[in-house]
C-alpha cells in the first residue's frame, strides 16, 4: 500500500523510483513481536548486500 503511494506520486511529478520490499515475518504465532529486532538481525543485512549490488 505504502509503495502505491510513492510510485503514484512519483509518476505524477515524472520522479524516477526504486521500491524494495521485504516480508517481515510469517503472519503466524511464529511472527517475533520484536520489529526492531527483525531490522537489526535481518533487514540491515539484506538491504545493505542490495544497495552494494545496486551502487556497483
């Protein structure tokens, strides 16, 4: 939903965009409860190898 919102403005003033998106946990009882958490140990990670890809 967020990234409609952005690629919709985006597109209205003619902005180039990227939109990368990740899942956060499983829905289920599973699912940590600590966001944070889920940044530090898995979304930093992931989204600095891309951006070293992306800037390559």
């Amino acid at each position: 939903m967020e990234g409609a919102a952005v690629a919709q403005v985006c597109y209205e003033y003619e902005i180039p965009f990227t939109i990368i998106r990740t899942i956060s946990d499983t829905a289920d009882e599973q699912s940590p409860v600590d966001f944070l958490a889920f940044v530090r140990g898995v979304a930093c990670r992931y989204s600095g190898a891309f951006l070293a890809q992306l800037a390559d």
